[in-house]
C-alpha cells in the first residue's frame, strides 16, 4: 500500500448522493515518496515554476490533501513531465 486511508465523504448538495472526498495528510503523501522521488522534486522546485508551485502548496496547505483537487492532479502532471515519476507511478498515486 502506497499511502494510508483517508476517505470522506459528504452529500452532493445537488442530488444527495454521497461523494467520495479521497484526502490524506501532508505527510502521508511525503512519507509515500521514496527518497529519490522526493530529492528529484525538491531539485526540479529549484528550476521549474510548475514543481516549486507544487512544493509550496505541500509546505503551506492546512495539513491534508484532497488527491482530486486541481492543484494535486497538476502537481503530479509536473512531476512526471519532470521525469521524477512515470506515468505508471502517476496512476498509482491517483488511484489511491
């Protein structure tokens, strides 16, 4: 297992179905990171504006990660088009 479990969920308020909110915390996500995974994104914060945004979003969130936000979909995009993870890796990542 990749990442631990942090399953939510809440009524859609438009037709009263349940949703599924797939959040787990910062350091979950980080401790999920092997080394060079880690060590490669903080390298690529240093020249990429899409990594470092990345990056300081993880610094600076409230503590959790929504894995369906916008903001972590493109997060993980930078990281493979940086070559830090495969689009396998990537996948894995998504579908916790």
């Amino acid at each position: 297992v990749f990442f631990g479990s942090g399953v939510g969920f809440e009524a859609e308020e438009s037709t009263g179905e349940p949703v599924i909110e797939r959040v787990i915390s910062r350091a979950e996500f980080i401790g999920g990171l092997s080394d060079a995974e880690l060590s490669g994104l903080i390298s690529a914060g240093r020249n990429s504006p899409d990594v470092e945004v990345f990056l300081l979003r993880l610094k600076l969130g409230n503590g959790s990660l929504d894995l369906d936000s916008e903001h972590m979909q493109t997060g993980v995009a930078a990281m493979v088009s940086k070559g830090l993870i495969n689009q396998a890796r990537a996948d894995e990542i998504r579908k916790l």
